[in-house]
C-alpha cells in the first residue's frame, strides 16, 4: 500500500493567451477544480491502480465537503482532519498559451495537519510500502509521519516541493527526493552551492551527479521538465528522456511524476524502472 500525506487546495484557474505585466489587466476564461500536491499525487498513484491512502486537513466548508465527495466519486481512500477554524486550502493559477503557469496558493487548513492526526493513522503507515510528502503540509506532522516509517522500514519519497528552509530535517530523513530544478537549486545553497535554478535543465548529467552527491540522501531524482529526469545515487546515474509531446498543459505534471513513481514502487518495480515510468506518465499529463 502506498501512504501520500499531503495537501488538498482546490484550484482557480485563469487561462490567457499570455500574463499581463504589473498594472495590466487582460481578460481570460475562470475554471476550478481539484488540486494540491498531494491530492493530485495521491490519485494519479490510485487512478494507476495503486491502494493509495490519503492523509491531509480540510476546512469544515463547502470546498472540504466537494473534496469529500469527489473523493468518495472516485474511490480514493482518505483520512480527512476537519478543521473547523481554517478555511479550505486554494490556489489561484494561470496558464498561459504556451503552457505555462503561475501559482499562488493560500494553504490554509493544510497547515493545521495535527501530529495527533498522523498518531491516529501509525499503523497504516507502519504497514506501508512507500510514504510520500511535499512541503504543503504542516512541518510537524509530515515529520511525526516520516519517523513512524522510518521506524517500521517504509521506504519514504520527499517532494521537496514549494521548497522551504525549515525543511531541513523532512529532506534528510528522505530515502528519495524528487526536486524540480529550482527546489534542487534551493536544496544544496545550504551545502554552498551557488546554482541558478533556470541553469540546471541544461547542465549536463555529470554536473547533476557531481551536485546531487552534496546532498544527505541516498536517491535524488532531478526532474527536468521537457529533458526528462535524472537519478542520482551512490552508484551511478540515469538518464531518462521523454517520449515526443504536444505540450498542452504543465500543471500538476511534477505531481503525476511524483504519483507514478511511488505507485510503481509500490507495486515492486526498481527504481529506475520507477523513474522511466513516472517520466512516460508525466509526458502523458502535460498533453
């Protein structure tokens, strides 16, 4: 079984031919829907049929209830904390012609997600094959939930996504992590590392290697948009290159990856047949 403890925001999306510059307004076409990096690994993981469990915290509203029924719709296993004094998390999005987003989210509930919350749920995770966190999520929970799989031999996947700087220890304890460029530029600045997080995608794999070894954690899978990914560890590295796409949209395309890796693994697979699956799934997405 896999664990994924995460977020659930619902998403605002503003779609417009391009982004308007400070003091422009332009008009666009408003949807919404399901989203947080957690929420969307969760059930790219259960829709690739994987038992998935879903940990996360929602406000006692209306878009905490539309979470609870499309949950319950699409089959999704979850332990929701109702968080009476927190709104719902969201997040407002824009997609550009190209594909291209912008992302602001308010977390809301999600930061409420107690440790008492993941005590509760200590024998799921302890059954475990594979746990899965972002850095959505309260800190301290995330961290209660990443020392009761350690405890019990879980192999766990951190997503150091948004990147945060007090989540030095979660990183740590990861048995894999899966930054895009910028979260892994982010990572190793604390290891002395000046790298400009536009300049990884076309740095080569040795370079990748070379800085992925700084870092303290066995596996570092490197996503890498259109270039694919790379893995990381102490024997070597993968290169893994994307089938031909025609790009439609790139949001929730790391969260794909991120579900289709920890559902393969779940299911047995090794980790570089993991990472070349999650990569043919993610390409998939952004179509």
């Amino acid at each position: 079984m896999l664990i994924v403890l995460g977020a659930y925001n619902q998403d605002l999306v503003w779609r417009t031919a391009r982004f308007p510059q400070a003091g422009e307004t332009l008009t666009g076409r408003f949807s919404q829907g399901p989203g947080g990096k957690g929420f969307n690994q969760a059930m790219a993981a259960h829709r690739l049929g994987c038992a998935t469990l879903f940990i996360a915290a929602i406000g006692d509203d209306a878009l905490g209830d539309s979470a609870k029924l499309l949950a319950e719709t699409q089959e999704l296993a979850c332990a929701w904390q109702i968080c009476p004094a927190s709104a719902t998390g969201n997040a407002a999005i824009w997609l550009d012609d190209a594909g291209q987003n912008r992302i602001l989210v308010d977390l809301a509930a999600n930061l409420n997600l107690s440790p008492a919350h993941i005590s509760a749920h200590a024998d799921a995770i302890r059954s475990a094959r594979i746990l899965l966190l972002q850095q959505e999520a309260n800190t301290e929970a995330s961290l209660a939930a990443l020392r009761i799989a350690k405890a019990a031999d879980v192999r766990c996947i951190v997503n150091p996504a948004p990147y945060s700087p007090d989540a030095t220890e979660l990183n740590a304890l990861a048995d894999i992590l899966t930054p895009n460029e910028s979260e892994f530029a982010a990572l190793l600045r604390p290891f002395g590392e000046d790298v400009a997080g536009d300049a990884v995608a076309s740095m080569t794999a040795d370079a990748l290697h070379a800085l992925a070894r700084k870092l303290p954690c066995p596996d570092i899978i490197i996503t890498l948009g259109g270039r694919g990914a790379l893995l990381s560890t102490p024997y070597g590295f993968h290169e893994f290159t994307p089938p031909a796409v025609a790009v439609s949209d790139t949001t929730g395309a790391g969260d794909c990856f991120n579900g289709a890796l920890a559902a393969e693994l779940a299911h047995g697979a090794s980790l570089p047949d993991a990472c070349a699956f999650a990569v043919r799934a993610a390409s998939c997405k952004v179509e």
